[in-house]
C-alpha cells in the first residue's frame, strides 16, 4: 500500500465518538470498581475484563501504519 493509500481513521469523526464512547466506559467501570471492589468479586473481574478489552481497542494498531509516516 502507498502513503496514500492510508486515511488518518484515528482522526475520522467517527472513530473519535467510538473512542470517546470507549474511554467513558472505562471511566464508568473504574469509578464503580472505585465504589464497590471486593463486594462482588466475580462481578469486578469481569469489569477489569471489559476495561482490558476497552483499552485494547482504544490502543488498536494496523500493521503498516507506521510506515505511513515515512
């Protein structure tokens, strides 16, 4: 693929309201493990579960989008 080939998707608006979307999750499912860890142990699981999976697509990288750059 050429440089051209490569749109800026992380910049696209619709990946930045999926990106917004995601990260308010995370923060939703911190603050609850914040208020209640412990209580429901099987529960807190798996919100760490989804807040690794959260962060996973929030932190997503293409193979050869790092050669866009050069």
């Amino acid at each position: 693929m050429n440089k051209s080939d490569f749109i800026d998707w992380k910049q696209h608006p619709v990946t930045q309201v999926i990106f917004s979307q995601l990260q308010q999750r995370i923060n939703d499912l911190q603050s609850i493990l914040g208020q209640s860890a412990g209580m429901y142990p099987i529960q807190d699981s798996q919100y760490v579960g989804a807040i690794k999976a959260y962060l996973d697509m929030v932190q997503i990288e293409f193979e050869g989008e790092e050669d866009k750059n050069d």
